[in-house]
C-alpha cells in the first residue's frame, strides 16, 4: 500500500528572496553601526577585538531573517541575544513581529507586551549607563537629548511593530473570511445544484408515473380484452389488436418524449406538448380498453391557457382516469371536467366502490393520488379524494393562472355531491 503524496513545500517567490537579502544588508548597517553602543567595543578612538567580535556576532544572528517566516522564533533568540549584548533589538522586533502575526489574539497581546518590556529596558540602559555613549546618533545637545533621541527611536520601532501587525493579520482575517465565503457559495452552489437534481427527478418520476402507468394500464387491459377476443372467436380479435398496437406506439412516444427531455442538446426538437385538449384522446383509449366512460368536457379559451396549467389539466385528467381504471376494472366511470378564465378548473372523477376495488386499492402504493396532489398544490390548487355515496371521488380544483404565474385560489372546497 503506497502512501499518498506530500504537498511540496511553500517556497518564497523571487520578491521575497530579494526582500530577504534587503533585510540582510539592512541588518549589515545596522549591526555595524550598533557594535559602538557596547562600552568594551572602543579604547579610546580604536575598536577593539571585542568590536570585531560583536560584529561576526551579528552578522550570524541576522541570518535568521531568511527563516522568520518558517521559523520565527529563531529570529526572536538570535535578536533577543543583541538586544542582551546592547548591540540593537531591530532583529528582535522583526521575529516578534512574524510570531504575532501567526499567534492568537491573546498570545499576540502578549508578545506585544513583552516586545514593549524588551524595548524599554534597552532603552533605560542607555539611558543610566554609559552603553550608548559612543552611538553614531548621539546628539551634541548633551545626555538630555541622548535619551530623548533613543526613546523616541523606541516608541517609533513599538509604533511601526504594532501597526505593522496590524495591517497583515487584517489582511489576512479578510482573506480568510473571503475564503470562507467562498468555500460556503460553492458549498451552496452544490446544494442547489443538488437540490435542482432532486427536483428533476421527482419532475421525471412524476411524469412517468402519470404518463407511462396510464399508457401501460390501457395496453394491459387491451391485451387481455384481445385474448379474450381470439379464444372466443370474435371478429373484433383484429381490430383490438391493432388498438393494441397503436396504445404501445403511444407508450413508445411517451418513452421517447421523457428520454428527449433528459438531453442537453440546445437544437434537439420539442417534446410533444401536452394539453387539455387532448384529454378526448384519454377518454377514447380508456373506452377502447374496456372501461366506460361517461365525460362531460367544456373549455373555454384552452387555446391561451399557460403551458404549465394547460399540461398539468392533461395529467391530471390521465392520472384520475388510470386510478379509476386500476381501482375499479370493467365499472363505469364518470368525469367531469371545466376549464375557463373566469371559472378556473374543475376536474371531478368517480367510479363505484366494490369489494374488488377495495382489494386492489389496498395492493397499491398511493402514489397516484400523491402526484395528483403534488401537481395540483404547485398550482395553488386544491384537491378532495375519498369515498361518497358509494362511490370513490377524486375533485380538483385550480386557479387559472395568468402571465404563467400562480394565482392564489379564491374558490371553494371541492363539493363530492357534484353531478356528473
């Protein structure tokens, strides 16, 4: 088993690499002009050999500032040690600077204050002692305005410390809140974008429970109505089957329209639409299959009805029919249907209750009168199902929709007593 790869190593871009050899030479100056603050550094106007020494001294301990990014706290000891030995506490600062930046805000609190701690003492000691009376910036104003100078250097190197930090822990807080951001909208992006699949395939599911369970049920039903036919002679047998064989045509468009509707090609042909005033042809083929229907159909301005309206009537029509058909096989069934403007629509279906219906009522899954409330509630609409009078009632009602937006329904409850 081969373990997995290693991210390789951050390394400085050329930019840093080159500020790094600036900060080096920067610490160059700065450590040759500090080696003079060190009272054993001079006998008289010579440098001595602890001058010299001092010098190397610095030199090493400013090769830090190429690890203070990894490793900080490197460059924290190397300049706190000339801080120490009086040379200067610019390297320190530096080291502290990048282990504030990567410290918690407590911690950076109290490395700030400990800086500041640091800093002072330095600068005391050169105040009451005579370390810092051979500095190159000792003024002609006399020890007055010695300790006036250094402690203003002082309080300028905290300044630009604390400010310093300041300025790239907020950058660095904004680009992690812009990361976060970021990570959450694509995070978000995924969740719609999975919830937009859910969709679809409900969308799909729905429609394939309505189309092809209608479509399958009347092929069912013919088949045997054409076997019966044959085994008892009857010369109906041929024209059955070839009503057979137009309901599998029919299945095979209803497969092919759902398949088409899962392509992405832009310049793939529309699906066939589905409208209510096709719901005749429901009607037709449910009679064909054996079943009776006893339809009352009037609409009024289908033609201008919206695409989602005028397809949901059709499926609703299609799905209350193959309900009826599977529930009460052979029994009569009587629709009603009305479909205006002004009047929305109103979409009533019953078949008897028996015993036989019972049973298979009892078989099956529910999904139908499911998709039927589905369909009608993203429409705003309304929906009764159950038993009345003997009989077992589906009643619809939806608004009609104007500008292919949902309406708010002002209509009644659905009254089962409607005649048909």
């Amino acid at each position: 088993m081969t373990s997995a790869p290693t991210a390789p190593a951050h390394r400085p871009s050329a930019a840093l690499r080159l500020w790094d050899v600036g900060l080096y030479v920067i610490g160059f100056f700065v450590t040759t002009i500090a080696v003079m603050n060190v009272p054993a550094s001079w006998n008289g106007d010579e440098a001595t050999d602890t001058a010299a020494l001092l010098w190397i001294i610095g030199l090493i301990a400013w090769v830090s500032v190429f690890f203070r990014r990894s490793h900080p706290l490197i460059a924290v000891i190397a300049g706190a040690v000339l801080a120490l030995l009086g040379a200067e506490y610019l390297l320190f600062l530096i080291g502290v600077h990048h282990v504030m930046v990567a410290a918690t805000p407590r911690r950076r609190m109290a490395w700030g204050a400990g800086a500041a701690g640091v800093v002072a003492l330095f600068w005391v000691r050169e105040a009451l002692t005579v370390w810092g009376d051979q500095a190159a910036l000792e003024t002609d104003g006399g020890s007055t305005g010695d300790v006036v100078l250094t402690g203003v250097i002082a309080l300028g190197s905290l300044g630009a410390l604390y400010a310093l930090t300041a300025v790239v822990v907020g950058r660095r807080t904004t680009e992690q809140q812009r990361k976060r951001a970021d990570a959450e909208h694509t995070l978000a992006t995924e969740l719609g974008d999975e919830l937009a699949r859910q969709s679809e395939r409900s969308d799909l599911a729905r429609e394939i429970h309505d189309g092809l369970t209608n479509r399958l049920a009347l092929v069912s039903m013919m088949s045997a109505n054409v076997e019966r036919a044959i085994a008892q002679g009857d010369p109906r047998a041929a024209e059955l089957n070839r009503e057979l064989q137009a309901q599998v045509r029919n299945a095979l468009t209803d497969v092919r329209a759902l398949v088409q509707d899962l392509r992405t090609e832009p310049a793939a042909p529309p699906a066939p639409r589905m409208s209510m005033r096709s719901v005749g042809e429901i009607i037709s083929a449910t009679r064909t299959a054996g079943t009776p229907v006893d339809a009352i159909v009037i609409l009024d301005g289908a033609a201008d009805a919206p695409d989602v309206l005028d397809a949901t009537v059709y499926r609703l029509v299609q799905e209350t029919l193959t309900n009826a058909v599977k529930h009460a096989p052979g029994h009569a069934v009587s629709l009603y249907l009305e479909a205006g403007p002004t009047t929305g629509v109103r979409l009533r279906v019953a078949n008897p209750v028996s015993p036989r219906a019972d049973a298979s009522a009892a078989k099956g899954a529910g999904a139908g009168l499911v998709g039927i409330r589905e369909r009608a509630a993203a429409l705003q609409g309304t929906v009764w199902a159950g038993e009345h009078g003997g009989e077992f009632i589906v009643d619809v009602t939806l608004p009609w929709l104007t500008h292919g937006e949902p309406q708010a329904a002002d209509v009644s409850a659905p009254d089962p007593n409607l005649g048909s």
